[in-house]
C-alpha cells in the first residue's frame, strides 16, 4: 500500500562527536536515518553467542539504549560464539557479565542488565522499548511477549540458534517504511525520439505483519507447503521439531547428552512428521550455538531492528530461516488465519 510521504523531521540533534562517530553510516542511510537509531531503546533478551552478536552490531549502530536481560549464568558451552563475556565470568549472570566489553563498543549508547527471568517481567516493563528482541525463550513465552507487545505498539523479533541452523520471527504489526521508486522521466522530447533519465522517488509503504500466533498456528505438513521443501529444504521442519523438544523438556538438546538427545529428537520428528524429508544429519547439526551461524543469523537479526528504527526498506516478511545444510538463508511468508 503506498501512502503520503512523512516529512517530519526527527527532532533529535546530533552533537559533534556524534556525527563524526558515526559519519560513514550517515553517507549510508542519511542523517535523518541517524537520528531516529539515536532515539531507540532496544531489549535484547537471552545472552548467548546470538545475543551477543545481535547486541555487537546494534550497538555499533549508535541506538540510544541496550537493556541486556538473561537470568542464567555463562556455561563452558556459551565460550563457543559468546565473545562479551570473558572466560573469567564463567558461572555468572550471562547479562552482567557482558556489560563491560559491550559498553567499549560505543560509549555513547547507555547499556544496562537485567538478571530477573523474562517470564517475570509485566507488561509496564516491556512498554518502555521501541524494539523487543527475545532468544532462548519457549513459544509459550514468546507468544505472551508478543501480545504485550502488540498491545503496546512495541515491535517485537524473536529468533534463536542452534548449533548451525537458526530463524527469527518478526511481529511488526502495522510497518510503515520508505523505498525508493525509481521512474522514468523525459528530459528531451524531440520529433525523432524522446529521451529520458530515470529518478529515484522516495516512497512511504505501509505493510501488516501477523502476530507470532500465526507461526504456532502454521501446518507444516500442509500439502500446498510440502510442495516447497523440495525448493527450500527442511528448516521449517527442523524448527518445529527443535521448538516441540523445548517446549517438552523445559531445556534445548546438549552435546554431553547427544545420543540419548537424537533418540528424542527423532521421536518427536516422526510423531510430527511421519515420513518426512526431514532426515537424522539435520537434527545432528543443532547442538550448542556454533560462531559461523550465529554471526550469519545476528547479523540478519540486527540488520532487520535498523530497518525497523529507521523506516528505511522494508524488513523481511516474516520468517527467515537459516538452513545448515546449504549455508542459506530463505524468507517464508506466513500469514494469519
């Protein structure tokens, strides 16, 4: 849908160090793009290596604030993608223990934890954000999340990895954003032939993105679906399985247990999908979260929270999915019954 442009001007100012600070990012977007990343405040929940990686590039962005929140302790397993929190932190607060290298990436963005569990957290905490970004979290949760937050107007991405595959959700709501259009315009119209130059037209769209109910409610064993797993592979499958194991065992598959975890992992597979293409390799690539994929799936996440602050492009919509099997990431439409 196109509507009228908005010509308000964001009434933020940038000091000086800022804009030299933040001077190439500026030649990119535009300094009115800077200014309302300068005015975010973010929740980044769940402090393992693609939190962190999330919390790296959206503090490099130059947001205003970054409230980091995870209740659990940093284990042996978080030092194979968690680079905020040093080796020393291990079995501390995850959250509090990334803050000191997370504030040496931008002093001017103030950074804060929180070590209360995310499902004690009402809705007054949540309203606070202009983003809310949750990992780790069952769908339970992550529902609950998401209708606080559409209730409130806050935008809302869940996402998560494990080992080398990973996905993230985005509730949007209603998004509006500005593309450029290009034209063509005749500049010389002469009786033999017209001549012209094309234009870019800055454009305002506004799109509808369903709430995280519309994933839950997903059938992925819909014949007209099945029909793309042949094109896009099993990763939608694999997340079903992945987030029915979390929500059945109350914890995510561990490498110290990887056999008795497979055996369960492949039960719930074949009681969800009798027959499927979903095969044993997949589910043996999902154990901890392995760097390569979280820098991928973090820098995906990241990249969509800037588009969202800053209006500018529009953010994927609404399911990406990063499948380990061809190192590729592919974007599924899902929409609300």
């Amino acid at each position: 849908m196109v509507v009228d442009m908005d010509t308000s001007e964001t009434a933020v100012e940038l000091t000086e160090a800022e804009n030299e600070l933040y001077d190439r990012q500026i030649r990119l977007w535009g300094l009115e793009s800077q200014k309302r990343l300068r005015t975010a405040k973010i929740l980044i929940a769940g402090l393992c290596g693609l939190g962190a990686e999330i919390t790296k590039n959206i503090i490099l962005s130059g947001v205003n604030s970054v409230k980091l929140l995870d209740d659990k302790n940093v284990t042996e397993e978080d030092f194979c993608s968690q680079f905020l929190a040093p080796r020393e932190s291990l079995n501390t607060n995850r959250a509090e223990a990334s803050l000191t290298r997370a504030r040496a990436l931008n002093p001017m963005v103030n950074i804060s934890a929180d070590h209360e569990p995310l499902k004690e957290k009402a809705s007054e905490f949540f309203g606070q954000f202009d983003v809310v970004v949750v990992n780790g979290a069952t769908n339970e949760e992550l529902l609950r999340i998401d209708t606080i937050c559409r209730d409130l107007g806050v935008k809302f991405i869940a996402t998560d990895v494990w080992g080398t595959f990973g996905f993230y959700f985005a509730s949007l709501q209603k998004h509006n954003y500005v593309e450029d259009v290009i034209k063509h315009k005749v500049v010389a119209n002469s009786e033999k032939k017209k001549k012209y130059e094309t234009v870019s037209i800055p454009t305002q769209r506004d799109v509808e993105y369903p709430g995280y109910s519309a994933w839950l409610d997903f059938d992925v064993t819909e014949p007209s679906y099945l029909r793309k797993l042949k094109r896009n592979g099993p990763g939608v499958l694999l997340l079903s399985v992945l987030q029915k194991f979390r929500t059945t065992h109350k914890r995510d598959p561990s490498y110290k247990t990887r056999e008795a975890d497979l055996e369960l992992l492949r039960g719930i597979r074949d009681e969800l999908l009798p027959n499927s293409i979903l095969g044993d390799e997949a589910l043996g690539l999902i154990f901890a979260q392995i760097s390569p994929a979280v820098a991928v799936v973090g820098g995906v996440v990241a990249q969509e929270v800037i588009k969202v602050v800053t209006k500018l492009e529009a953010p994927h919509r609404n399911l990406f999915v990063f499948d380990p099997e061809t190192c590729a990431g592919y974007v599924e439409a899902i929409e609300a019954k």
